[in-house]
C-alpha cells in the first residue's frame, strides 16, 4: 500500500501519509476495520460543542443566581 500510495500522491499532488490516512477511513467508514466512522466523529465533534455551550450557559445561570439572591437579601438594604 506504501509505494501505491506514494505514486498516487505524486501525480495528485497529496502526501502519501494523506492518502494512507484516508485509505484506512474509507475501511473504517465501510465497516472493514474497526475504528469510529466519518459520521460518528462529527456526532462527538458537535456534542463536544454543544456540551461546551451548555457548561458556559450553565456559568452564566449560577453567577447570575448569586447576584441576584445577594440583591433580594434583606440584610444587604
């Protein structure tokens, strides 16, 4: 697969590690070698970001829950 690769990746103009990589992707993505699948990786992608925005808006909510219990304590009038 090495010299198939590096002879593709000169006439296309890709690094022969590239063409590995997305040789064994394309296995992975067919269900011929284990591994995580194109899909499933942009499934983690987006629910690590969601779960980042979510951890942010949950900062905001609790540094706002103590602003405002601190506002409506009678001892601070």
């Amino acid at each position: 697969m090495t010299a198939v690769c590096r002879a593709l990746g000169d006439e296309l103009g890709v690094s022969r590690e590239t063409l590995r990589n997305w040789a064994r992707q394309a296995d992975i993505d067919s269900g011929e070698a284990p591994g995580v699948t194109t899909s499933e990786n942009e499934e983690i992608r987006q629910l690590r970001k969601e779960n980042k925005r979510l951890r942010e808006s949950n900062e905001i909510l609790k540094a706002a829950s103590v602003f405002f219990a601190g506002e409506l304590d009678p001892r601070n009038r």
